[in-house]
C-alpha cells in the first residue's frame, strides 16, 4: 500500500494543483459575489427600512434579506453564493443576523404601532455592521489573492510533507476518532444521568409547600415553577412565559430583581410583599445552571402571620410606650383639664383615628367633657351634650363587665340597634372603640376612639382600658391635690381659716391705716367635755361655737389655730361697732354650760404691729380663762389645778425632787401594722407627789413650762433613756428607738444639739437609737431657726418627729418646709375614723404625702380594733395606744417587750 501511495500523490499532487489554481480562481469570482451581495444586504436592508418608516411593508424583501444572510453564512442558496471562509467576515455574519433578528422584531413592533426611534437606532447600527462586514470580504479577497501564487508554490513541498505525515495523521485521525467515540459516549451517559437528576430533582421540589421557580437571568424567561407555585399563580404552561408577567403582575422586568447582585456559590435572602397574593415572603435566590442555561433559582417561604405577628408585636410595644408617655403625663400633671387634653392628642395622633373623646355619664345622660380631633375632622363636642344613656343601652352590660365596646363597621348596626346606628352615624363614626370610666362599680363614662385602622381597631382595646385607668387615677389625685390644698388653708370641722392661712394672713396684715378689731377666744372646759361625754360631743361644741362667732361677726375673717383656740379679725370696723359686737358675743357664750369661752379683745385705730395686738388679746384672754377655772375648780384643764405642785416652780426645788427619783419615765411601745410587733417606743414622764399620787406630765408640765425650768425634765428624760439603752445592749437585749419629747424652752437653747450629743457620748449610745420630738407650734416660735434645727439634729444622727399633728397646730405646709422623719397623729384625728368617712379621707390623704416625701406616719391613742384596721386600710406605718398597751414602768416593758438578741435569732 505504502508503495503505491506515492504515484498516487504525485497524481493526486498534479490534479490537486490544477484543481487548486481552478479552486482559486473559482473562490475569487465567489469571494467578488460574496462582496456584492454583502453589499446589496446593506443597501436592500435601508431600502426597507424607509419603507417601512414609510408605512410601506415589504415582506418579500424581508424574506429575500432573510434567505441572503443565512447563504452568506452557510455557501447554500438560490443566489449560489459561495461560503467565505474568513472567521473575521463569520462572525460579522452570525453578529449580522443577530442584529436582523432585533431589526426585523422593531419592524414588526413599528408595524404594531410602536415608535420608529429605536427602530431607526438599530437600522444605523445595522448599516454600520454591513460596511464592516463588506470591509471584512474585501480584505479577505485581497489576502486570498495574494496567497494564491504562494500556496502554489508551496503545494508540491506541502505534498512531500504531507507523504511523511499522512501516517502520524492517520494515526492521531484514529485515535481522535476513538477518543471523540468514547467522550460522545459520556456525553450520552452524562446526559442520561443529568436528565435523571432534572426528573428526581423537580419532583421534591413539586412536592414542597413553598413557592419555587427557575428563571433565565438573561430574557427572564420562566423555565420551572414547582406544582405550588402553578396553583398558587395559576399557571398550565410555561411556554413563553416570563417570570416578572406571572410572578408579580407587571410588563416589563421587576426593578427589584435580584439577578445583578447575586454571586456565584452564595444564597441571597430578602423580604417581598407579593401583590399578586397578597402575602409576605421571605426569599432565597441563588444562580445555577439549568440545562445548560444560566438561571436564577428563588424559593418563597410565606411569612405572613409571623409578619403580622411581628407588626402587632410592633404596635403593641409602641402602644404601651406611648400609655407609659401618657401615665407619665398625667403623673406629673399641675392642670388635670389641660394634660388629659394632651394625653388625648397624643394617644389619637398615634392610632391614626379621627377623635378621641371622654365622655361623662350624669343623671343617665351623656356629656362630651374633652375631645382631641385630626386635622381636618369637625369637632362633635358641642353636639354630645345631654344625650340620652339608653341609646348606648347595648354597651352597658359590656362596661358592667369592665370590657372595651369595639364597633368595627357601623353599617352592621342598621337593622338591629336603629338608635345606635342613627347617633353613629349623625356623627361620622364608621368604626369606634369605647373603653369605660368606672370607679368601684360605678360607671361614670367612657374613653372613645372614633375610626381608628381597620388592622389595630381590636388590638387598642387593652391600651385603652389602662389609659381610663390611669386618667380615673389622675382625675382623683388631682381631687386629693385639690382636697389637700383645702386642708391646708381650711379646718374641716368649723370651716374656718386654720393655723397656715393664719399665719399666711398674719404676715401679710403687717401695717394698715385702717383701724382693726381682734378677738382671742378660747373654749372653756373642752377637756372636761371631751373626757365627759366623748370626743363627737366636743366637735359638736366647736361647731357651734364656730356657728356662734360667724353669726355675731358676720363678714369678719375667722380662724381655728388649736383645738380650742380662736382668732377673729375685723378690718376696717368701727371701734363702738366692735365693741357692740363684742358685748353680744360674750352674751352668746353666757347662754349655756357647755358653750363657755374665755374672750380677750383688742381693737385700734391704724396697725402697725398685728402679731402685737394679737399678742396682746391672748393676754386678756387667759385673765379671762384664769377668772373662769378659779370659778369651776372641778375641771383638770387649768395648768394652776393642784397646790400638790406648784413647789415645783422653784428650779432648786425641781432639781431636787429629779434627784430624789420622785419623776419616773414610762415608755409606752411603737407596734408596726403591718405584724403587730413592738418597733420602738415613746419616753413619757411622771411625777409622784409626797402623797405617793402618781401624776400626769398634763398637772406639772405646763407649770414648769410657764416657769421655763421644763428643760430639767427635758434633759433629765433623754438622759434616762440613754443609761437604758446602755444597759440593754449591754445585756444583749433587743434595743429599739426611743422618741423622747423636748420643750420650745429646751429647742431654743443655742447648745441643745451639742448637749444632746455631749449625753449620747457620755453613755456611748449611737443617735440612731434617739427620736427627738417636737411640736407643730414651733414653726411660729420667734427666734428660734428650725429648718437649721433640724438640719444640725440629722447630722448629729438623730431623726426628727413632728408630735401631736392634726390638734391646735395642724399645719400641712411643714411637711414640705421642713425634712422631718416621722410624724405622728394626735389621738383627737383617730377617735372617729372607724365611723367617720371623712376623717378617714383625710388621713388616706396625709399618709399619701408622707409616703411620697419618705415621713413615717405614726398614729397614736389607739383604743379598738376597728380604729387600727382603718388606720391600717389608710397606709399608716406604725401605731401606739392602749389597744396594744398604756404606759407601762420601764421594768414591765424590759419584761414585756425586750427579748434578748439570741432568742431573735
């Protein structure tokens, strides 16, 4: 075979070269047409298109265009142009017919009424392409021409070549056939397996829940949608569709696609609202391969009721942030009107509703008492006014069951509550929520919220039951405020001025040119009537002696400053006219035995001292006080009752029945009331007589007080329970905080803290285990500085009682004037309180004050159980009276009352 395969080349080498120089002859005349007719598809494809941009439509053209191109690509045709085989002039070819395929699209898009621009656009881009294409045969052609003579020359040399190679040719040519073989053979395996896969593949993916699909990154084509996604968007065919007409209802590509921002290998996770289904989608997307095509892969997971979990979620924290806003509102308000105003803009302006209204319920009708409403919105205000309470019959049963009343379309209410429908709608109301006001079973209105949101009108409903909590609470507080502002400038039995607005009065009446009268008057005998027929009966008598002075001073200014203790000033009244009055006056308390007083007067023609002429009918007052005990010397209320004492006048004397032990201290135990269990104890002293009498501080003290020798006591007191504390820690006894009482006498000496601290360290006892007390009466002291008091007391360590509150100088403005530490309710403010509504407000409202300012509140005397559980009810810490016990001789309370620190434990 080899030998004859050279003859063989040699004549396959000379009919080869003729056939060569034939061949390119040939493929030059083809190559020439080649030119032309690349040039006649430039020229026909303008020529069509002003036609077409004429309106004229030339479909044989269109055709023959169509037929050029693809013989220009492939050598076969009608026209018989040969195939050029320049990859340069191919790809311009193959670029040529991409561009057709667009142009002849705007064409038909131009035919269909579309603009012409972008089909003018593509024709200059096309022509452009024509002449490269054109340029791109011409150059080839002349290159052919050129190589023709060479490859001529070299045929005979590329034979001989070709004798060495045809073996290494036939031998690769073989084994390449064997390899294109086996890989064809792969090929067909790999197909087979990876058109497996696509079919197990999309059968998991048509049976999951979840929305599936797979586009074409590059048309948008939609190549898969799982079974869901079918149903879902109801969908038969994919054929021809595209992924942003079916998935989202649009025309043209979504402008939220994702496919410009995904990276091979990596998941992208975003959140869409799909308008189609109305629902919310948590979405992957990631790119693949999908029959060897690039495409976007994207799986929807329906997050819909978290999402509306997580809105609702949303809107209550901000709800309860703004009720929090709202109750700090109302806690800080000064003007309860103006902030519950504010509160209801507020508490609208977040829900978005139209009015917000509150609503008062009187005598079973209806009156709009605040309104807040949005921009735009008419107010109703005036027009809720007097409404009857049976057309809102329905709601009652709902706000008897503290339940909101949630309306969420009016119109449901036509046919069966007309009344209700009819007074809706007068008034603009689609929707409507209603929360009601109701204090201890009482409804006393309702919190409104005209047309809210549809998508919140159920979900405020708690929001609003706590708004009407809070403004029922701050509605009240205010009352209270208001009630305390009272309290402070008015006494509740007699509803004279009290001992505040007195001493308000008093400093500001400085000096006047006008004349003045004044009256001192003090009850005769109320201790005696007090103890005699009851404390009710006592009250009674103070009424009507206040009754008496308003009726004979009619127009005068009246004042309660103690117990029995009263002021009355008249400014501008004649001095004959004064004195008149006082003649009837004094008549008045003449009448009957129980209505006596003792009255000293003073009046002037210009005032240029007031306290000095009030000082001066006190004066007179006790001369007349004096008269009338040496008259009834029955009565223990005059301090000069008994000769047993008056020795004690001497300061010598004094101290010598002090250092003959003739004064004992009884303490009288503290008991917490919450568990009933001693927490302290008050210091209280007594004398016994050399008639072995044992008597109250009330026989002895105001005599030593007038004296100013009280201070002995005082000291000798504190002193005492000092050595006690002492002996009681040293015993490893329970120690509580005494209170011991001090005197205005012992207060205003300029040493009495460094006295108290000099005992304190003479027995080595702590000042936290001492309670100074003092009365009310030293804040009108002269001389005697009692904020710098208190001040030097707390920093030596003692705390600081206010004694006696609520008697003759009850005076609410020292609670925030001064930082006192406990106070404590005189006997008179317990008496009635079991019984007495009113007194029991009132001490609600003053251990209210106390708790907010940090005052422990102590009542004393104590009597039954119905007193303490009140006093309990009402927020008082501590108690003392003879419930829990009297005052008992240091040696039974060591025994009752003091364990020893072991046994506590």
């Amino acid at each position: 075979m080899q030998k004859k395969i050279f003859p063989i080349i040699l004549t396959i080498a000379l009919l080869i070269s003729s056939l060569v120089s034939f061949f390119y002859i040939y493929n030059l005349q083809g190559n020439a047409k080649v030119i032309n007719y690349a040039g006649v598809v430039r020229g026909a494809t303008q020529r069509l298109v002003k036609q077409e941009l004429n309106g004229q439509q030339n479909d044989s053209l269109v055709e023959k265009i169509d037929g050029i191109l693809k013989e220009l690509q492939t050598g076969e045709g009608d026209v018989g142009l040969t195939r050029l085989n320049s990859d340069a002039f191919q790809e311009l070819i193959v670029e040529m017919q991409r561009e057709w395929k667009d142009l002849k699209e705007e064409i038909y898009l131009v035919r269909a009424g579309e603009g012409a621009e972008i089909l003018f656009d593509d024709s200059e881009t096309f022509f452009a392409l024509a002449d490269r294409t054109v340029a791109a045969a011409e150059q080839y052609s002349e290159k052919r021409v050129r190589s023709a003579a060479v490859s001529l020359l070299i045929l005979n040399f590329a034979f001989i070549i070709l004798v060495i190679l045809i073996y290494i040719y036939n031998a690769r040519q073989a084994e390449r056939q064997r390899e294109l073989e086996k890989a064809e053979d792969e090929n067909r395996k790999k197909k087979e397996q990876l058109s497996r896969q696509e079919e197990n593949l999309q059968a998991p993916m048509n049976d999951i829940s979840e929305l599936m699909y797979i586009t074409d990154i590059e048309n948008y084509d939609l190549l898969f949608l799982n079974q869901a996604g079918m149903e879902i968007f109801h969908v038969d065919s994919l054929e021809g569709k595209k992924c942003y007409r079916v998935l989202q209802g649009k025309d043209a590509p979504c402008e939220f696609c994702t496919t410009p921002i995904l990276r091979e290998g990596e998941n992208y996770t975003w959140e869409h609202d799909n308008p189609i289904t109305g629902r919310h989608y948590i979405l992957k997307d990631r790119l693949l391969e999908w029959n060897g095509r690039p495409a976007r892969m994207e799986i929807a997971f329906d997050t819909t009721k978290a999402e509306q979990e997580k809105l609702f979620l949303k809107f209550t924290l901000e709800a309860e942030k703004l009720v929090t806003d709202c109750v700090s509102m109302l806690y800080q308000q000064k003007d309860i009107i103006k902030t519950s105003a504010q509160v209801l803009e507020k508490f609208g302006s977040f829900l978005h509703a139209d009015r917000v209204y509150i609503i008062d319920i009187k005598e079973d009708r209806m009156y709009a008492r605040l309104e807040w409403c949005a921009d735009g919105i008419i107010s109703h205000r005036e027009r809720l006014q007097g409404i009857p309470v049976s057309l809102i019959e329905r709601w009652i049963p709902y706000f008897n069951r503290k339940e909101c009343v949630i309306i969420q379309n009016v119109n449901q209410l036509g046919d069966t509550n007309t009344a209700e429908y009819r007074l809706l709608r007068e008034h603009a109301i689609t929707s409507l929520v209603a929360a009601p006001l109701e204090k201890g079973g009482t409804l006393l209105g309702c919190l409104v919220v005209d047309n809210p949101p549809a998508g919140q009108i159920v979900s405020i409903a708690s929001q609003l039951q706590t708004l009407c909590y809070f403004l029922l609470l701050a509605r009240s507080n205010a009352q209270s405020q208001k009630e305390l502002s009272r309290l402070s400038y008015f006494d509740t039995l007699t509803s004279f001025y009290n001992r505040n607005r007195y001493i308000e009065d008093t400093n500001a009446m400085t000096h006047t040119d006008s004349p003045a009268g004044i009256v001192y008057l003090d009850v005769n005998g109320l201790k005696d009537i007090n103890d005699q027929y009851g404390h009710e009966f006592g009250d009674t008598v103070l009424v009507e002696c206040a009754r008496r002075m308003k009726q004979v001073f009619e127009g005068a200014d009246f004042y309660r400053i103690g117990g029995d203790e009263f002021v009355i000033i008249c400014p501008g009244i004649e001095k004959d006219v004064f004195h008149s009055k006082l003649r009837e006056l004094r008549a008045q308390f003449q009448k009957e035995p129980h209505y006596r007083a003792a009255i000293g007067s003073r009046w002037t023609e210009t005032v240029s001292s007031l306290k000095e002429i009030i000082a001066e009918a006190d004066a007179r007052m006790y001369e007349d006080k004096k008269e009338f005990y040496r008259q009834n010397p029955v009565s223990q209320r005059y301090r000069h009752h008994s000769d047993e004492v008056l020795h004690l006048a001497d300061p010598g004397i004094l101290m010598e029945e002090i250092q003959q032990n003739r004064f004992e201290v009884y303490l009288q135990p503290k008991v917490s009331s919450s568990d009933r269990m001693a927490v302290g104890a008050e210091a209280l002293i007594r004398y016994r007589s050399k008639s072995d009498t044992l008597m109250l501080p009330g026989n002895f003290l105001p005599l030593l007080e007038e004296n100013e020798s009280i201070s002995l006591i005082d000291f000798y007191v504190f002193e005492f329970v000092c050595v006690k504390l002492k002996d009681w820690i040293n015993q490893g006894k329970q120690a509580f905080p005494v209170s011991v009482n001090f005197s205005i006498s012992s207060l205003i000496q300029s040493s009495f803290v460094e006295h108290l601290t000099g005992i304190c360290t003479k027995y080595d006892i702590s000042p936290e285990y001492l309670e100074i007390e003092v009365t009310e009466k030293i804040h009108d002291v002269e001389g005697l500085d009692i904020k710098s008091l208190i001040i030097n007391l707390h920093n030596a360590g003692f705390a600081v009682a206010i004694d006696d509150f609520g008697t003759e100088y009850a005076n609410l403005a020292l609670l925030s004037e001064i930082d006192f530490d406990v106070l404590k309710l005189d006997k008179s403010m317990i008496d009635n309180i079991a019984v007495n509504p009113k007194t029991k407000t009132i001490v609600g409202l003053i251990s209210g004050v106390c708790h907010d300012l940090g005052v422990h509140m102590v009542a004393e005397g104590i009597e039954t159980e119905e007193q303490f559980m009140t006093l309990r009810s009402c927020g008082v810490d501590s108690v003392q009276g003879f419930l829990f016990s009297k005052p008992v001789p240091m040696k039974e309370y060591e025994e009752r009352f003091l364990k020893t620190t072991d046994s506590e434990k």
